[in-house]
C-alpha cells in the first residue's frame, strides 16, 4: 500500500540554516581599500559565527586600488582577505567602483588613465560645505566653469566620462584580468555591475548630474558580461531608473538589454531618508524586481548604518518587507558586525533563513513494501519558505540502510530544486530502481541534497538528520 | 479604444486607515468587570485615536458580573462602557466567562447557581503553583460544565444575552467562553479534566442557537486540549465547529518559550486554515507582563502568527499606551495587514462611452490583508463632471471572494443613462458597508477621496 507519511511535525523554521548562496553579507572594503570603516576594529580572532545567515563579505573597491599602473595588477591584498575569510566559511561577492565622492579616494578611476587624456570632470565642494569659496571665486555654480579656471586644483573629486574610448578600452582590459582572475573562483558569489556612476551605484548625482547615453550604459553592461561568464552579475535599480534626461523608451532599452544579458538587480540604500513617495518597502520600481529574481538574484542593500534610526526602519519591519516585496536573496548591512546585530538581532536572524530559498518536506510517500532489481517510487512533497527561488542547482541522494547497517545510495534523477518557487508546494516524483544485491528487510529512507561535497541544510528537525547530513523520513520493507 | 489605467502611482501603502470588522483590539474588561487592569490608567479624555488600527473593546466579563440573580440582569456597567466609546468609533467583542483563577473571582459562574446545588468543585494553587482540590471552598469554582442545572441556567442566560446583542452592529463577534478557565475553552488551571465532547457541543449549540446573526468564535484549546482523548474525537468536534460556520482564536500566543512549536508559536495553524474559511480569526498576545522583546522577538513572531492564521483580529493585553511605546512599529504594520486590505492595481475601459449603453470597466483589485473580508459591501461608481453626477451600484461585485493576498481582475457593466449630457467625466469608485452606511476605505492616497467616500481614478468621454 502507497503509504504517505506527514512529515509537517518535523518541520523547524526556527532554527536558523547556513546554506551557500543566500543570506546576509557584510560591507567589508566600503567604498574602497583605502577607507577602514566597517574592518578597523577587527582584533583578527572573529569569525562571527554568532551572525545568523552571514554568507559573505562584499568587496567594494576602486579600480585604482587594484590597477596602480597600466600594466600592474595589484590583487594581494584582496587575495590575503579572501584567504583569510574563507577558512572562516565566508565567500565574497565584487563591486569595482569608477568613482566615490570624498578629496581622500579622488580617483577611483586610475589617475594614469586621467593623465593619459581620458576625459572627465573635477567635481568641486558643495555650497553648504564651502559657502564663501563659491561666492567670492566664481559667484555661480558652474561645474564648467569650475573645471575650466581651478578645477584640477580644488576638486573634491574625479568623475570619468564614462564614454571615453580611452575609458572603456582600459575598462575592457581590467575586467578581462578581474575575470580571469575571479570568473572561476567558486568563492565568488556574484560581481556588481558597478563601474558607472557614485560609489557604482549608477547614478551620477553626487558628480555631474549628466547620464552618459544609453549606448555607453549598454556598454558597460555587455563588458560585464562578457568577461564573467560564470559568475552572476547585478546591476543598480538606479542604473535604469535614475538617468537624467532620458525618455522612457531608452531607459526600456537599457533595462531589455541588462535583461537579455541575464543579470540580476539591485537596490541601495533602501533605509536611507524617509522616501516619503515610495511605498512602505521603499523600493521604487519593484516591478523590475519581480522580473529579474526569476532569472538571478536579487541583493539589497540597507544604507549606511548612520544613515537610518528606529524610525525609518521601522524597527527593522522596512527591511522585512523590502526582502519579501523585492524577492531578496541577499541582504548587506553597511555597519560595523556587532554593531548591526546589537540592534537588530531578530530582523537578522528572521531574514536569515527567508532570504533567498529555505527549504522543508512537508510529506513522503512510498509503498510500504518494495522489491530488489524492480522500481520503487517515492514521492516528496517539498516547500520553498524562502522569499526567492534558488539559483544553483542541487542534487537529491537517497539512501536505504537496512537494520544491519548496509547502505545502498541512490541518485534522484529527477529532481530539479531549480523549480521551487516560494509559497508553493511541489510533489516530486522518483521511480528509483533499486540494486539487486540488496538484502531483503527493513530500511530506513533517507536523503540528502548537495551542491557538490557541500550539503544543503533543510527546515527539518536535527532529530532526524545524521552526522552525514541524510534526513530520515520513513520505512520500507524490501521483499 | 479600451486603455488600460495603472493606478500603482496613486496606491497608498502606508497611512493606516481604519476600516471595520478587522484591526486591533484592547482587552478593556480583562478577566471579569472586577478586576480594573488596562482600563484604570486611561486618563479622562484619553480615546487612543493615536493608536494605529483600533477597532474594539474586548469585553471579557464573567457570567456573574452580569446575572447577579437567576431573576435579574445587570447590563447598566457594559452599556455604559459602549455609550462612552462608540462615540469615538470603536465596536464591542464579548467573552463571558464561568471560571477565573483569582480568589477574588471565586464564582464566575453565579454563586445562586452553586447554592442551587450545581455540582463543581473549589480549586487553590499551592506553593509550588500546582492546583490542589479545596475542601473547605477555598480558591475558586469550576463549575460541573456538564450539570443539567448549569446547562440550563447557561441556555437562558445566553438567550438573554443575545436578545440584547445578537444584530448589533456594535458587536463584532462572540467569543465562545463559557467553557474552560478564563472561557480559554481548557480545564488546566482547574480540573484538569476533559468534559465529554458531547457536553462541548452543547456548548457550541446554546451559542449558535441564540446568536444567530453576530459571529461566533472559538477557541483552538476547546478543540485541541481534550487532554487524554483520542484524536477522532478533536476531528469530531473540529467539524462540529466547522459546521456551526465558526471562527477561530488562539489565547496567549506569546507566553512561554513553547520549544515544540514553530516560529510563530500556534500550536494548530491547520484548524485556523480551515475556521478561517467561514469567520474571523483573532490572536491574543497574553497579558504583556507575561513576555518579552526576545519572545515576541521584537514583534516579528507577532506578525507571523496574524499572518499564518489569517487572522483579522488582534489582541493586544495591557495598557494601550505602554503597547505602543514597546511596539508601535509593528502594531502600526498589522494595522493595515489583519483583516481585508484592498487596493485596485489598474482600471480599464473604453476612452468613451455612449449614452443609453453598457460600459465595461475592467478592476484589478488586490486584497493585500491577511485574511478575506466576512462581510458583503457594496460598489458604486460615480462619473462627475461640474455640471452633473450619476452614481450607480454595481451589483455583482462580491469583495468577499478577494482572499489574502491575490490580485482578482474582475469585469463590471454598467448602464450609461440616455439623459446624461456628454462631456469628461472623472470615474470614482466606492465601496460602503450598506447596514451601516460605512465608506470602506482603500489603499489610495486621500486627495483622490472625495467627502462621499468615493475615490477618483479614471475618466472618460461621454458622447
């Protein structure tokens, strides 16, 4: 008899899974190595195993800091963190930045390529940092004019044009050696399309508040992806949304073509201000969102810590909402560890098993009796709680162990986690076939999903989970 | 040519807006009139119109605060609680209780009736908080919820009470309370004993054959807490209720640390997937003294719980202003979230219409609340321009259908009267609550509302 037994008594949503590709990551270089913000009071013994769901550390570099010279690629000092890190079980994921906003970090784009004739603009101080210095200098705000008499010499910083052929050659060849150096690297989770606008953000407005054209935008997108070929890449909600002076039939341009290219999409800052216009999740377009986390991940990042208070947060019930509406698989706090996790310790660990997939049986079914050498179905009916498919595939491995302790292992052909869609309970199917030499008797079943030698954690009770990572769920007799 | 308006620029996702049959409640009379907790802080004057989403008093009396003679009803203390506070807009839910756990609360169940030789027995915790038997009348009584007697003083009083309530559009519903400690529907802090389910339905009974118009709710512990019973008589009884149309409630949600339960801390969220088909669903936190920020876990559990139950009820137990300071977040985040919450994505029609034939309007209503909506309103449309006004009902409208959390494209026609001059017209929408002529308010920014309750959201040409 096809006996279907309910597993739902053994669900766990409380305890909280590391599992790959998913969950919260941490602004490790922020806005470039040479700012220390967020790693300059680590003592070098912390792992933080303690943060719920904390998967990897976000790079968000400069290009300088990696290419000094034309012909000189500086990786050390990233391979050192991600040496160092990855023994703690952490992975990485990239931003190269062209441009931050600070005297300190002028040229985030090399200043070889400035002084090679690449083209771009001085951006000077602003009125309220500088008052005085720009009534008695030029009596009006002109970048132009700024950049025309003093701009090389009082700027704050150096906004590239983005369309510069001199740019966008030595761009190509950067991101040729950052892939050849990372595209393989499974350590990697994803790269952020981050080499237009401040901070990578793409927009430009803390620099000229001039968009580059769609095609230099398309550009940028197809080097992208053209030189990572293994590795997601995210681009900025803002890299469509926030184009001045560009109609609506171009910005879909843009975004079909970052579409067409497979990427994912990203939002920053998502508790920075009040946004008194957008909804209480504070994403603006989350149409966009709800298209792209189909085809790769969604990441949102919450601001810098200073930036937001209980109030705009709401308690944490922004973010919340934010990762459910945007279908987040990943969530970057931009503070200090202990600092984020004092304040928010329950947002954190709730988003940690939601964000991304989470998933749990709720029921198996398999005939109470099977015979060696002939098929044997088992059914499971399987649940994705998380806010976001997955995007990696997994394997499902079924094991039989008889009373005696004999082990036969079997692979489920079909079995595509792929399909788990959130909030939708799945029955999958497999008609194993069972090996000839197994003895007759009783045995357990059991299984185990994996990405390669890593296994995939379930919202099961540990009481029917094994050293080896199987879940038991039920009986059968071989005849 | 039909266009297709997107009204997602004028959605409004964040002003709480109070609409009835759904939203939070405060425990006013908390374990019977005699005790004064959560009510005796409110300052005179003080109508918690700041409090995001109240939309009633719980009134959790004892049967003897209101029957104090087989003979005579006491209702002058409850209507006057009910003159005072629907003033200001909020409705009335009831639990009367048989048995409180005070000693000062000894016969929730009328003295008279243990003096007429009810059976029950007096129970007393001792030190350790165990529950001892009390020879001497000590503690409290636990009636005999099965006594022929109890059962039929319980049917008259219940007649009474309904002949008073049932109907009254104050009343959002009735909590089933005449069983258990603290009406909560188990015996645990009494005798610890199971009464027979036929006794149970009895008491379901007598409720639903009085109160034939007011909702009825029962708790999950009056199905689930049958201690020692087997499970085909829980399956029994669950479908008792379910039969009898009731809804459902959990008591004290976040009291313990309840290792065995999921996050959101219901023990049975199946029975409120089920309950919640046909009636409200209603949390109850436990009394805020009884639970922490790591338990409610900053409220997120809360949250849960209301979403997984559908519920369109909460409970919070303390005084509304200390609720507010620890929780304001989230009670402002449930405020909208509990019950049926509408929005309409887009509206589609013609760019024009002609007079003396049909218009068809195309609605993509959401329902992003927790639960559906229990209660039938109606839908009208009105075109106006400076110089004329038709309004006109829109009879197959049926919002009850709109579940939680599902988008419903739903085609309307209407008739364009022959008389009505041409011209642009601005298309309203609104939905009133008939029995109470009550405009139901949408998730739309309020300068497209006008004084009626309508909500501007299209036009069209009139030839």
């Amino acid at each position: 008899m096809l006996i279907k037994k309910d597993l739902t008594p053994f669900i766990d949503d409380k305890k909280v899974l590391k599992n790959p590709h998913k969950g919260w990551y941490w602004h490790y270089y922020d806005n470039g190595m040479k700012r220390k913000w967020y790693r300059d009071r680590l003592t070098g013994n912390e792992d933080y195993k303690e943060f719920p769901g904390l998967n990897h550390l976000y790079l968000r570099i400069d290009w300088s800091d990696i290419q000094p010279q034309p012909d000189e690629f500086d990786w050390s000092e990233v391979d050192r963190v991600m040496d160092e890190w990855s023994k703690k079980g952490y992975r990485f994921s990239f931003r190269m930045c062209c441009s931050e906003t600070n005297e300190t970090q002028c040229f985030a784009t090399p200043e070889w390529l400035y002084k090679m004739g690449c083209k771009g603009t001085f951006i000077p101080p602003t009125k309220e940092e500088n008052p005085t210095w720009w009534t008695t200098k030029f009596g009006d705000d002109s970048i132009e004019v700024f950049n025309r008499i003093v701009g090389d010499t009082y700027h704050r910083y150096w906004e590239p044009d983005y369309s510069d052929p001199l740019f966008l050659k030595y761009l190509d060849i950067f991101l040729e050696k950052f892939a050849e150096k990372y595209d393989n690297d499974p350590r990697v989770e994803f790269v952020d399309l981050g080499t237009y606008g401040n901070w990578g953000e793409g927009h430009v407005c803390f620099g000229t508040r001039k968009s580059a054209s769609i095609e230099t935008l398309k550009t940028h997108a197809y080097l992208h992806a053209k030189h990572f070929k293994n590795k997601f890449i995210i681009m900025n909600d803002d890299f469509i949304t926030h184009l001045y002076d560009c109609t609506e039939e171009d910005k879909k341009e843009l975004y079909d073509f970052c579409k067409s290219l497979g990427m994912g999409i990203r939002d920053d800052s998502i508790i920075a201000g009040d946004y008194i216009h957008r909804p209480y999740h504070t994403i603006e377009a989350p149409e966009m969102f709800d298209d792209l986390h189909i085809q790769a991940p969604v990441d949102l990042e919450l601001g810098h810590y200073w930036s937001y208070n209980r109030d705009n947060a709401k308690d944490g019930l922004v973010i919340m909402e934010a990762a459910r509406r945007a279908h987040a698989t990943y969530a970057g706090f931009h503070t200090y560890p202990e600092d984020y996790l004092k304040d928010n310790y329950y947002v954190v660990e709730y988003l940690a098993n939601r964000l991304g997939y989470w998933y749990t049986l709720h029921s198996v079914s398999a005939n109470s009796e099977a015979y060696t050498c002939c098929p044997m179905l088992l059914e499971t009916e399987w649940e994705n709680m998380g806010f976001a498919p997955a995007y990696t595939p997994f394997e499902l491995e079924i094991r039989l162990k008889s009373t005696d302790g004999d082990e036969f292992f079997i692979k489920a052909d079909k079995f595509n986690n792929l399909d788990f869609y959130p909030n939708k309970r799945i029955k999958v199917r497999n008609i194993l076939r069972l090996p000839e030499n197994m003895p007759q008797g009783k045995y357990s079943v059991a299984i185990k999903m994996t990405e390669g030698e890593t296994p995939i954690l379930l919202a099961l009770s540990d009481n029917i989970k094994d050293e080896n990572d199987f879940y038991t769920l039920t009986d059968i007799t071989i005849m | 040519m039909i266009q297709k308006h997107s009204l997602i620029s004028i959605a409004d996702d964040k002003t709480v807006i109070k609409n009835p049959h759904k939203g939070w409640y405060w425990h006013y009379y908390d374990n019977g009139m005699k005790r004064q907790w959560y009510r005796d802080k409110t300052a005179e004057g003080e109508y918690y119109d700041k409090f995001p989403g109240l939309n009633h008093l719980y009134l959790r009396i004892d049967w003897s605060d209101v029957q104090p003679e087989p003979d005579r009803f006491d209702w002058s203390e409850i209507e006057r609680t009910m003159d005072k506070w629907k003033k200001y807009g909020y409705t009335f839910s009831f639990r009367v209780c048989c048995h409180e756990s005070w000693p000062t609360q000894c016969f929730a169940t009328p003295k008279w009736l243990y003096e007429m030789g009810c059976g029950g027995n007096f129970f007393i915790r001792d030190a350790n908080g165990g529950i001892l038997t009390d020879e001497n009348g000590g503690g409290t009584w636990e009636p005999d919820y099965a006594d022929p007697l109890f059962l039929k003083y319980l049917d008259l009083f219940l007649e009474e009470f309904a002949s008073k309530f049932d109907g009254n559009p104050l009343i959002e519903y009735i909590d089933i309370g005449s069983y258990g400690i603290w009406g909560e529907g188990h015996t645990y802090f009494g005798s610890k004993k199971c009464f027979g389910i036929d006794v149970l339905k009895k008491h379901l009974i007598i409720h639903s054959k009085h109160f034939k118009k007011t909702p009825l709710i029962v708790n999950d512990d009056f199905i689930m807490q049958l201690y020692n019973r087997p499970e085909s008589e829980k399956e029994e009884l669950r479908d008792f209720c379910i039969s009898l149309g009731l809804g459902i409630r959990d008591d004290s949600v976040l009291v313990g640390a309840w290792d065995y339960k999921k996050y959101h801390n219901v023990e049975f969220p199946e029975l409120f997937l089920t309950l919640s088909k046909s009636a409200p669903a209603n949390i109850e936190l436990a009394h805020l003294n009884h639970y922490t920020k790591e338990q409610a876990k900053d409220g997120l559990r809360v949250i849960e719980a209301a979403r997984t139950c559908r519920a369109s009820y909460m409970g919070f137990h303390g005084y509304p202003d200390e609720w507010l300071e620890k929780y304001y977040y989230v009670t402002e985040y449930l405020a909208n979230r509990l019950g049926y919450w509408y929005f309409i994505n887009s509206v589609a029609h013609n760019d024009c219409a002609l007079k003396d034939a049909p218009l068809m309007l195309e609605f993509e209503w959401e329902n992003r609340g927790f639960a559906p909506c229990y209660t039938k309103y109606e839908m009208k449309l009105k075109f106006r321009n400076n110089d004329y006004e038709y309004i006109c009902a829109i009879p197959e409208f049926d919002n009850t259908e709109f579940m939680e959390d599902q988008k419903y494209i739903k085609r309307y026609l209407t008739r364009i009267p022959k008389d009505m001059p041409a011209g642009i017209y601005d298309i309203s929408v609104g939905i009133f609550e008939a029995a109470t002529n009550t405009s139901i308010n949408l998730a739309i920014k309020n300068e497209y509302k006008d004084q009626d309750g309508f909500y501007r959201i299209s036009q069209i040409e009139i030839r």
